[in-house]
C-alpha cells in the first residue's frame, strides 16, 4: 500500500509504503518512525492506495517522491479535498 501522510492541510508530507496500514499510522502517531516524518510531526494519513503486489506500490512511492509537490497536493485533494484524518479500520 502507498500512503501520504501529512503534517496538517498543505503541510508537510510523507510518502511511503507499507503492507498494514494501521499498524503504521499508530507507528507514526506514537513517534515511533524515527526520522523525516517525526523530525516535521508528519502523522495524518490523508491518502493511500493499495496494490496486489508490494513492487507496484514501491514502484508507486518511487515515482511519486519525484513528482512536484502540486501535483501530490492534487492527488490528495481528488478523493480527500477537506484533508481529512483517513482511519480506514
């Protein structure tokens, strides 16, 4: 699964993959990711994608970490324009 985190609407962002999403937002939530997304409060799920294969969503995240950040902005706001916590369980 590719995520998006965000630190607050048209915050920071995150982009990552994981294969169990809750587990990895508590993860987030909790400061237990050391690095980029606790250094900047990065911890609101705001968009994610799932994939039957973890190489496509790896290849998803790769491809997405080079886009401008518009074009994530835009992504998000397709199918979360409030910028919404997404808490799917």
């Amino acid at each position: 699964m590719s995520i998006i985190l965000a630190s607050k609407p048209r915050g920071t962002l995150y982009i990552g993959v994981t294969g169990n999403l809750p587990v990895r937002v508590e993860q987030h939530k909790a400061g237990q990711v050391p690095g980029f997304a606790a250094k900047y409060g990065v911890n609101r799920l705001v968009w994610f994608e799932g994939f039957a294969d973890v190489r496509d969503a790896i290849d998803r995240e790769k491809a997405m970490k080079k886009w401008y950040r518009k074009w994530k902005i835009e992504l998000i706001e397709k199918s979360n324009p409030n910028w919404e916590e997404l808490h799917p369980w």
